[in-house]
C-alpha cells in the first residue's frame, strides 16, 4: 500500500469516484514493481502432528518479540500479532502462523527473509515442542476440537460462515495457503494482470496441490483446501466473471466489491458487527448505517474480507496455491514474477486458453483440486500448460534479470516444480503414496514431506552485486 493511500485511510468517501481513486493510487511505475509473500504454515504438537493450543502458540509470540524487531499487538490481553515497520507476523483463526513479508525489489531479496523467518520460528518453537508444517490442510485434528483464536474479528466472521456454506470455518481454521502480491502500472496493465491471475488459478492449485489428507484421512481431494474455499461464501470467493468482459477497469471491480454484503466497520476502537443486517457496501454508501457513513479506511477493510482466487487491495493478490514446504515456498513467487510482470509471457500464456469460453473455464478451474495435473483443458491437461507456464517464466525471469547470475539464480526457484511437473505428479500424491495407518510413521512422514525444521540450502549473496 502507497504512503499516500495509508494517509487517505480517513478520509469520507463522498461517492463511487472515490473507490475507483483508490484503487487507481496502487499504480506504480515499472522500475518501482516490488514482491510481496504471504506464508501461513500449520501449528501443530511434534509429538502428535495435532494443532497446537493457543496458549503455546502465544508463548511463541512472546520469545519472537523478544528479538526486538517486531511492536506486539494485543486484544483483550491476548498476544496476537507482531508488526514491523515493513512486515508482520500474525495468527489465523486456528493458529495457523503467517509471515505477510516486505515489498521485495526481486526473488532474493523475499528469500532473505523467508529464510530468515524460518530459522527464527524453528528455533524459538523447538524448546515449547512445536512444529511447523507447510501443509494446506491441517492433517489430524478434527474442526471442533481446535481452539478459535481470541479476535473478535474471526468471532464475527465465524458466526456469519456458518450461514454462508458448509466449510467456512474449516477455511478458518483448519486451511493454510500461499499468497503473492504483485504490482500494476495502471488500469490496462491491472486488469490484464487480474484475468491472467485467474487463468493462473487452476494451475497453482494443481501444480502447487498440497493437501489430500482432512482429519486423518485422504480427502478425495489433491488440494482439500482448494474444495473448502469453494464451499466456503459464493459471494465472496472464487473467480470474478466480470473481469473478463470488453472494457473492464477498476470500476467493475469497484462494482463487484459494492454488490458484497460487510463483515464489520471500525469505530471508537471497535468493531462494529454488521453481518445481521446483509448491509452491502454499496447500501452503506448509499444510505449510511445509522449515524456512520463511508471512509476510505471501510473500504480497505471490507477489501481485505473479499476472497476471490486473485483479489484488488489495491495492490494485485495471487491466493490459490497450497501453503507448501519451505523448500518450495518461492517456487510460487518466482512463476508469478516470470508470468505477470513479463508483457510477452503474460500474453503467451493467455492463449494457452484460447477456444476456451467462460463455462469451460469455470469447469478447469473447478476440477482442477480434485484432478491436478490431469485436468482436461480442451484437447490437453493441465500438465501440458504447466510445463509450457514454466518455460514461459523462466525465459520472462531472464528478460527481468540485472545480469546472467541473477537470471540463473531466479530459475533455480522453478526447478523443484519443475521436475514435479514432467513427471505428472504433485506434493499431494507424493505425500499419499507415503502414508500409512500408523500414527507415528505419519509423523514421519509429515516431518519428512513438509516440516519447517528441514534444513534449507544457504543462499548465495545477491548475483548482481548492490541494489
């Protein structure tokens, strides 16, 4: 988010105009393009693999905050989160970790400090007997039997997706993904980048599939997750149909967000529940709620309760992959780099669909957490536009790159999906090959297939000298 945006936040908003402004102020020139990850990993007992109880997660908190670089935040007296002056490290509603990274100028840079995070959780989580799991879908413990973290906000969230699908609060609390957040230098550029994001959709939940196991068992599904987001609110998740039409701008995803009933406004230090009253954002700039009436900073927050496969904040969100080991976490970061902000691959990979109309889409994207790699996209699979997706980022990662070593260096980042891709396999059927009925050997194998306390490869110093 821009400084000139976060000093709006107060601001009134007097009509649509406003919200259209707001996400038009996200623009940044090309040479200003940065990276951002979101990385939620599993919190789970290393003795039995079940979710962790919130009182150990908090003590985590506490030994992160000791290092001194990260300001607490606290509700009610409980630990919640810790901010930085460029990241933050916070809780989902089941204690799943996330680390939401700085704005990067390149892939190293964001490997820094994921490989930085990493080893800071690891080693305070140790000593308290927790483990880490880059996993999408929590392996063991059943929805009821794991704590809510205490946040009024998911306590009003909660209530209202129990009435909006049949798996929204397994999304809460039981669901841990990958996201990444990238850059737009205006509205063509934008919503050319939001409909190649939704084309990517299918693919990172097949490439990246990472969760086939729910309470215990084998789910059905290669990415469960990717089946629990589609049950969880039809409103707000999913693709957005209206990105695709003939002259599509920031005003039609003003439009959709307008359409979305709110969760929640902030006032007096407050969160005020609206979810009772199926108040639209749109109804709300209209005719106000009782004496309250639109600020920017409504719209930044009802923005970040919309989930749709590729979300506008203003910044651009990339959020169907799985949370996935922390071998392969950049995997995600560089395909998103080498596709979107390369103007020849992004195009190029568009045609990987052409022929394709919207209720043939829908159908790929849909199968596409049950079948993987195998879904049938018109005469080929899904396989067929990984391998082609990949060539595509590697060669736009070497047009993006200062010099040679960079180049290399970013490429590597592809290779562990790489090689998943050719052979037609993914995380999620590797992992079910391996598992077994034995709750120990499980542990193993967990430990094994996606655990944090793996030892990750030292990263070189940047190739192209000072940035």
């Amino acid at each position: 988010m821009t400084t000139l945006i976060k000093r709006q936040l107060h601001q009134a908003v007097a009509s649509r105009d406003d919200l259209i402004a707001y996400l038009a102020g996200g623009a940044r020139p090309r040479e200003q393009w940065g990276l951002g990850m979101e990385v939620e990993k599993l919190v789970v007992d290393a003795e039995s693999g079940e979710a962790a109880v919130f009182p150990r997660i908090e003590k985590l908190l506490e030994i992160l905050a000791q290092s001194g670089d990260w300001s607490p935040v606290r509700e009610n007296g409980h630990l919640i989160a810790l901010l930085g002056p460029n990241s933050s490290v916070t809780l989902e509603p089941g204690g799943q970790l996330e680390l939401s990274g700085r704005l990067c100028p390149d892939l190293h840079c964001s490997a820094r400090d994921f490989h930085a995070h990493v080893e800071r959780i690891v080693s305070a989580g140790r000593p308290l007997g927790l483990m880490f799991l880059g996993l999408g879908v929590q392996p063991f413990t059943p929805l009821n039997d794991i704590q809510w973290l205490p946040k009024h906000r998911y306590d009003i969230m909660r209530r209202y997706m129990a009435r909006t699908g049949d798996m929204g609060q397994r999304m809460m609390k039981q669901s841990a993904g990958l996201q990444v957040n990238l850059d737009f230098s205006d509205e063509v550029d934008c919503i050319d980048k939001l409909r190649t994001g939704q084309l990517m959709a299918p693919l990172l939940y097949a490439l990246f599939a990472n969760s086939p196991l729910l309470e215990g068992r084998p789910s059905g599904f290669l990415s469960t997750r990717g089946e629990i987001w589609s049950r969880t609110d039809r409103d707000r998740c999913g693709l957005i149909p209206q990105l695709e039409a003939e002259g599509a701008g920031y005003a039609t995803y003003v439009d959709y967000a307008l359409q979305i009933p709110m969760y929640f406004i902030f006032r007096d230090e407050k969160l005020l529940d609206l979810t009772g009253r199926r108040l639209t954002f749109g109804q709300f700039l209209k005719e106000g709620f009782e004496d309250y009436h639109p600020t920017l900073a409504d719209w930044d927050l009802h923005l970040s309760t919309l989930f749709p496969e590729v979300r506008l904040r203003p910044q651009i969100e990339l959020r169907s992959a799985d949370t996935l080991p922390p071998g392969m976490a950049m995997s995600v970061a560089a395909l998103a780099k080498g596709l979107l902000y390369d103007d020849e691959g992004r195009q190029c990979y568009r045609r990987l669909f052409h022929g394709l109309d919207g209720v043939d889409r829908e159908a790929v994207y849909r199968q596409s957490w049950r079948l993987g790699l195998r879904t049938p996209v018109g005469r080929h699979t899904l396989r067929e536009v990984a391998l082609e997706a990949l060539s595509l980022a590697r060669e736009g990662l070497q047009r993006q790159a200062r010099c040679a070593a960079q180049a290399s260096h970013d490429e590597d980042f592809l290779r562990p999906v790489t090689e998943m891709a050719k052979s037609g396999g993914s995380l999620a059927e590797r992992l079910l090959r391996n598992w077994s009925d034995n709750r120990p050997e499980q542990l193993k194998t967990l430990r094994a297939h996606c655990g944090y306390d793996a030892v990750l490869a030292e990263l070189p110093d940047f190739p192209c000298g000072n940035r």
